[in-house]
C-alpha cells in the first residue's frame, strides 16, 4: 500500500517526529492542528482559532487527495470548557453538512498557553 505525507510549518514536526497528515491506501490521518497563523500569531479567541485549525487541517486532507465529505471523524481538544458553545459552532459550520464522528475534550492544556483549541480528523477515501 502506498503511503504519503504533508508537513507544515509546525517546529514540533522535526522535534517530535511526526507529519501533519499521512494517508494510506484509502484513509487520511491529519495529525492534532493548533490555531498557528504562518508568522506565528494565535487569536486569542476561541471561535478564531477552531477556524484556523480546521483551516489548516482541511489544507493538509486536501493536499493527499481527500475532501471534506471524507471526514468520518473528528476529535477538539479545549483547554476550558467554556469554550466548547464557541468551538462547536464552528465544527457545525465546518461539517454540519457532514456529520462525522466526533469528540470535544477539555484538557488540563496544550502545547503553547496561547492555544485554547487544537483538532485533529480521519478521512476515508471511497
């Protein structure tokens, strides 16, 4: 089976020996995205920064073939749960039409304290 990968701009990638997205034959994993724009700047606000995640990994499912209507699963990680009305809202926005799987976890915190939200999502390609 063939395997392809997309990096991205993420300085983890390198240190922690990982790739944005990876497929395999007929299934798209896009590793967990942080709300990162290309100079470095993070939104502070939550609605702002599940755009850009999902932003950056729909780039990366686009980029190894797959589509939106592929999603079939999709997890959000939120540093407080306050957070999830905001979140969520986008992720209808995103895949209301879809309606993958999906998962919304509060964790105790991320990688980078400015990051409030960072997603992750698994595609399968007919």
């Amino acid at each position: 089976m063939d395997r392809t990968d997309v990096g991205s701009q993420s300085p983890y990638e390198e240190a922690i020996g990982f790739r944005r997205g990876v497929r395999l034959g007929h299934t798209i994993a896009v590793s967990g995205t942080a709300p990162v724009w290309p100079d470095g700047h993070v939104d502070p606000d939550p609605a702002t920064q599940a755009r850009r995640c999902w932003e950056i990994a729909l780039e990366a499912l686009v980029h190894l073939g797959g589509t939106r209507e592929d999603v079939i699963r999709t997890r959000q990680y939120l540093v407080d749960g306050a957070h999830a009305n905001a979140v969520g809202a986008v992720h209808g926005e995103v895949f209301g039409a879809v309606l993958p799987a999906s998962t919304m976890v509060v964790v105790a915190a991320l990688l980078d304290d400015r990051w409030l939200v960072e997603v992750e999502l698994d595609a399968v390609i007919d």
